[in-house]
C-alpha cells in the first residue's frame, strides 16, 4: 500500500549527468550522485524519489535491445513499489529506447517519462534541471488517484511527447525532438496542461513484460541511384527476418524491374518487408501513386504513418514474441501502443 506519492528516477547515462574530461575535452558520464547535487530542489517535492543508476552508465549511442530487456526488466521488480518512472537517457537514441519499451510494457498503468539533456546538468546553461523537474512531476501527477499519463513518454524542453511517436530532429537545440504524425500529450508552462483525449487510458491489468526482442532486422533506405548489389548484399543478409524498406513521400519506390525482383525473391523466401517513408511527416499510402503499386502487389506491408524508430522495435518486439510470418504482418498493421495512426 503505497501512501506518499513515490517515484524512481533510473539514470542510465547521457549528456544530463556528463562532464568534460579536463585531458581530452569529450564528454563522460559521471555518478548520479554529482548528477543529484545539482538537483537539490528535488527535496521540496511533495513525493519520494529514490534512484536507480545503471552501472556502466552508457551513452545512448552504447544502447542495445539486451539494454532494453535490462531497462524493462527494473521496471517489473519495481513496479508495485512506485507510482512512476523517470529514466534519464542520452538523447541520442532515446526515441528508439522509448519505443522498444512502449511495446515491451504490455498493460503499463503507469508513467514511464523519458528525459536527458543537451547540456550537462552541472553547466549554468543546462536544458536538464528543467528537463527533470518537469519530468518528476509528470510521472506524479494523479487524477482521482489514477496516473494522467501512464504510457511511455519523452519530456522534453517544456514538452511531453507519445515515447513511440518521437524522433531526435535536432543535435544542437533544446527542443531536440519532434513527433510530427501525433501532437503533444501535455505542455509546461505556467501550469502543466494535459491533452487528456490525447493520452492512452490504463486499462487496469496486469503488467507483462516481454523479454525477448529479436534482432534479424535491418533498414534498407532508399536513395535515386541506389545500386542492385548494395540491395542484394542487404537482403541476403544471414538470418534476415524483417526489413524495414525507407521509401520516397508517401511510401514509393523505384519500379525498375531488378528491383522489384529482388524485393519479390525476398518475401517469398519469407523475409517481411514493412514500407516506412523517409518523411518526418505523413503516412504510406500504397497504391496511391504508381511507384508504390508494385511494392502492394509483391506483399510489402504499409507501415503507415510509424517513424523508423518505432517500426525497428516493433519488428524486434514482435519477431521476439515469436508470431508466425503472417500473424507478424498482421500485427504492423495494428496500432499496439498508440504509436500509428491507421
Ligand atoms: N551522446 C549523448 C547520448 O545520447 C547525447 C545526449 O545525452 O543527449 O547519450
């Protein structure tokens, strides 16, 4: 029974806890002890936060899908103990971390709200005592004792953004995100303002963590000159069960024939092939222009309007399930976690 308000903040790494190495000038993560130094504020909070740090703490670029298992896994065992989660992350590949666990957290009733930095938290200037504050607060907020925001999240710059529904936008700025096909779940300003039709409803059973995530994935992007041998070499890869085919606008490809043979031989050796566009914006529609009319015909699925980092951890959390071929296409073209609109 829970009485006060609790929150765990998981560090895994990133810029946010980062200092400069005096010798060589680059970036290094440090303790969560000198992270919470900087953070004293955090003690006027009407709730309890604990810590959790990971050791080594990573960059974000380290980041792997046994990480993802690690990350939900600390989750599970803490998860009747606390009322939500902050995971401090770099936020280099936070969006595909924050996807792999929307769909990994079946039935999560609870925050889970990804936050980082773009300047280390022990500079004047830093993004990341706000980042974290606003963070804390979200994945405590409560209406009528239920959490307003229990799905997977990333709170960035005065924003709170659906985890599967990002993509990193930019490297320098503090608004280093953007979620283009889905609008914002809340806004900080003066007051937090949740968009409560917009954020997933709990649905009050029992969390179920699933612990296998299958790697044989790839991407193929495609770009105006792109040779056969390079298209082969990919789709011949060893073990390959899924690739991710990053089209042109509205899902379109080349229609020269080497092309579409070689994507044909792929499917019929049951490799899937899931249609992703290069877009930021927007949504595969095959059929709609001749280009992508041939992709339908050899049993491409439209992935539509899922961004690259979602459909990549979607793939490996479905392959991981171990779903048949046919039940795996059936299921990318289902919105799981919120993170397609279809
Ligand atoms: N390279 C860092 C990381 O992703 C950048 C950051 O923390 O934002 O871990």
């Amino acid at each position: 029974m829970i009485n006060q308000t609790a929150i765990l903040v998981i560090y895994t790494g990133g810029t946010i806890g980062m200092v400069q190495d005096p010798k060589t000038l680059t970036l290094r993560p440090l303790t969560f002890d000198i992270l919470y130094k900087y953070l004293p504020v955090l003690e006027n909070f009407n709730c309890r936060i604990d810590f959790y740090t990971f050791d080594p703490l990573l960059d974000s670029s380290d980041m792997t899908p046994a990480f993802y298992i690690h990350l939900a896994a600390v989750i599970e065992e803490k998860y009747e103990d606390y009322d939500g989660f902050v995971v401090l992350h770099g936020s280099d590949t936070m969006a595909y971390t924050a996807s792999a666990l929307s769909f990994i957290l079946e039935n999560l009733n609870k925050p889970v709200i990804f936050t980082g930095s773009q300047l280390p938290i022990g500079m004047v200037r830093t993004d990341g005592r706000e980042n974290f504050i606003n963070s804390v607060e979200i994945a405590a907020a409560k209406e009528f004792d239920t959490p307003i925001v229990p799905e997977v999240a990333i709170c960035f710059e005065n924003k709170l953004y659906r985890g599967n529904r990002t993509s990193k936008f930019n490297a320098e700025h503090f608004g280093a995100f953007v979620s283009v096909n889905y609008p914002l779940l809340a806004e900080v300003g003066v007051h937090i303002r949740y968009h409560k039709n917009l954020i997933l409803k709990p649905n009050f059973k029992k969390l179920k963590v699933m612990k296998t995530l299958d790697e044989n994935i790839t991407i193929l992007k495609l770009f105006p000159g792109i040779r056969p041998e390079a298209v082969e070499a990919i789709l011949h890869t060893d073990g390959l069960k899924a690739v991710i085919l990053e089209t042109f606008g509205a899902g379109n490809a080349p229609t020269t024939p080497w092309f579409l043979d070689q994507l044909k031989e792929a499917v019929s050796s049951g490799i899937i092939l899931l249609n992703v566009t290069q877009c930021k914006g927007g949504s595969v529609e095959m059929g709609k222009y001749e280009t992508s009319v041939g992709l339908g015909k050899i049993g491409v699925v439209g992935g539509y309007d899922i961004t690259t980092e979602s459909a990549v951890t979607k793939l490996m959390y479905l392959l991981g399930c171990g779903y048949s071929t046919d039940a795996v296409k059936q299921l990318l073209q289902n919105s799981l976690r919120g993170e397609m609109t279809v």
